[in-house]
C-alpha cells in the first residue's frame, strides 16, 4: 500500500505543478500594444481609420500592427493627411510570440507629425486675397483644362 499511496502522492504533484505552470503562463501574459502621438505643434486633433483619438500628445490602445490612416489637424495649419505604420517587433513573431506573450510587456509605437502653417497664416491679408483671386481668374478662363469638360460661359 505504500507503493500505490507514493504513486497518488507524486501524481497529484505533477497536476499540482502543471496545473500551477499553466495558470502562471495564462494568467501572467498581458501584452499591451500602444502608440504614443506627437505633433509639432502641440494640441492637434488626430484621426487615425476615421475614429478621432484625441489631442495631441495622446495614447491609444490597438490591436493589429500594419498600416494606419491618420489625420492631423489644427486650426492655423495645413490639415496633415498621411499613413503611419505600426511595426511589429521580432517577438511578435512565431515561434518566440509563445513565449513572449507569457510575460507581461507593453509595446509602444511612436508616431510624430509636423505641421505646415496654413497659407492664411503665411502671408499678409492683401497677398492672400490677391492670390486668391489670380487662382481664380485662372480657373474662370482655363477652366476645360482643369476640369477636363466644357464649362459654362
């Protein structure tokens, strides 16, 4: 009988280990993916896939790494339209994701945008205005080159 209850005994410490690895291993892994948003300058709106994440400098959460659409705005700048790209790092990769997504690491993606000042802003109200309306003539009188068709005369 000693022999069997020996048995019970060192079985019931494998599941015992086993069970305590696979809850270590489970529970234990969080990865965290973030990126972190800049901007030159400071406090602009960004849009990243048609969701507005907030003003600048700010955080967020997300799930796949690849290619993002974003958006940046401030009033007094040029509006930025642009793509940004989420790498993913090696660890990410088979077959060390494994053992990596058994710890619990942050990944934090860095984006930084500048922004040009807006024409407006650029020049003085007479250059701007008379700019404009040289634009506009240009597109009056040129207007099948621009638009491609015949316009209204």
């Amino acid at each position: 009988m000693s022999q069997g209850l020996s048995t019970l005994i060192s079985t019931s410490r494998v599941v015992s280990v086993s069970a305590l690895l696979a809850a270590a291993v489970l529970a234990g892994g969080c990865m965290s993916r973030r990126v972190s948003i800049t901007s030159e300058p400071s406090g602009a709106t960004v849009t990243v896939n048609d969701v507005e994440i907030g003003r600048t400098p700010v955080e967020a959460d997300f799930t796949y790494y690849g290619v993002y659409d974003v958006l940046v705005m401030k009033d007094g700048f040029e509006p930025l339209r642009t793509k940004a790209r989420a790498k993913a790092p090696l660890y990410e990769f088979p077959p060390v994701d494994l053992a990596a997504s058994a710890t619990s690491a942050e990944k934090v993606v860095r984006w930084h945008f500048a922004l040009s000042p807006a024409l407006e802003r650029k020049l003085t109200t007479e250059e701007f205005e008379r700019g404009l309306m040289e634009r506009a003539r240009e597109m009056r009188d040129g207007g099948t080159e621009a638009t491609g068709h015949e316009g209204a005369k």
